[in-house]
C-alpha cells in the first residue's frame, strides 16, 4: 500500500529536549516536505528536499533542521524545541522534483507534538 | 511574498451546491491544488488545475483562471461527509515550495 509514516503519532516534550520526528514513503517520490499546522493558519511549509541531499527552508524553518540521506527518509529535527513549536506536523512526498509541474502530495497522519 | 485567502468558514445544507473561492498572490505560478482535511485526519488531494478552466471529477469541480489570480472547488450533491476543511495551495518559488490557503472550514447541515 502507498503511504507516508510518520512516527510518532503523538508526543509530549520538555524545552531544550532534542527530537526527531520520522517520515517514510514507499512511493519512490523525489520530493519530500514537512508542515506545521496551526489554528486559523492553514498548513505552513517547514521545509522540503527536490531529492536525495537537496533541502531548502519554506516559510517557517526557524529552529528546525532536516536531512534526506536516502530518497524514502526525511526525518525533522527539533534541537533544541521551545513551546512555540507546539503544533500539529504534517510530513508529505509527491513524485516530481526538478521537473516542475504539480502531482498529488500524499500527507503521513501527522504527529501531535507538545513541548511544555 | 505570496499569500492565499479563502473564506474562513461555509455552512450548506444536504444536496445543495456550494462554492469556495480562493484568491493568490504569488511571485511564480505552478498551478492551484484543493485538499480536503477531516478533523484529525491528514490532507487528502482533490484536484489540479494548471491552465485556465474547469476541470471535474465526480461530484467536485475546480476553476483556475490565472488572470485572475483565483480559483474555486464547487462541491455539487453535498453529503454529511463532505463536513471538512477544505485547502487551496499553490506551488510557487519557481516550482520548489507549497504554499497553502488558511482553510475554509465547510459544514453540511441535515
């Protein structure tokens, strides 16, 4: 079956603690990228990698990092979270990179986390 | 910059046909996507539109005009599980970032 996972669903955190929050698709997409989702924000992108060792920040990247060492993984990191970052985190993967265009973005179930 | 606005919310009976608007500004254009989101769900993807017109697939239709700069999804046959959010996004930044719409939240009456 298709799918992005993420893991874990939910978490609970204490500031300064570093995480990381895991995401896997099984669809050979190229491009990758990670939301936060906010009451009354809509999702907001973090950031997103074309492919295998390209990443680049969207709109909200502070205090976050990523890495994609292999075309199925994308992992964010928070290294030192804060309770601003208390939010709702979306992973998703679509098929094309550099080619331009659009294709459908596959969302994983997003993780709840919680930095207090 | 680029910034997306829909409406905040919708309320619709069953049956009935509703429309939600989406308008965008942005500094490159790749085309405008719809997402549904249930509560507590993920994002599921609706549609595409990257030229001008109207494009449908069942129930749900989706309008570009680029001249514009804005685009709708017309959900026709409203059923109780339509009741979501519902997201435009556009692909801007010459294709490499998704940038979507606050929501508009839709809410199917019996």
């Amino acid at each position: 079956e298709a799918q992005v996972t993420q893991n874990p669903r939910y978490l609970i955190t204490v500031t300064g603690k570093k995480l990381t929050v895991t995401c896997s698709q099984n669809m050979n997409h190229e491009y990758m990228s990670w939301y936060r989702q906010d009451p009354g924000l809509g999702l907001r992108q973090i950031y997103y990698s074309m492919n295998v060792e390209v990443t680049d920040k969207g709109d909200v990247p502070e205090g976050y990092k990523v890495s994609r060492k292999e075309k199925r993984n994308f992992p964010l990191i928070l290294e030192s979270p804060s309770p601003n970052q208390t939010s709702l985190y979306f992973c998703a993967s679509s098929l094309e990179g550099w080619t331009g265009g659009m294709s459908e973005a596959f969302f994983g179930q997003g993780t709840r986390l919680t930095v207090v | 910059g680029q910034s997306l606005e829909q409406p905040s919310e919708v309320t619709a009976v069953e049956g009935a046909i509703v429309q939600i608007n989406c308008t965008y500004q942005t500094s490159g254009f790749y085309g405008l996507s719809w997402y549904q989101q249930h509560d507590g769900g993920a994002p599921t993807f609706l549609s595409y539109n990257a030229l001008d017109g109207l494009e449908e697939t069942g129930r749900f239709s989706s309008f570009l005009s680029r001249s514009d700069s804005y685009g709708y999804l017309l959900l026709q046959e409203l059923q109780m599980k339509d009741s979501a959010s519902y997201f435009c996004a556009v692909r801007d930044n010459y294709g490499q970032n998704f940038v979507f719409g606050p929501g508009t939240r839709l809410s199917v009456l019996p």
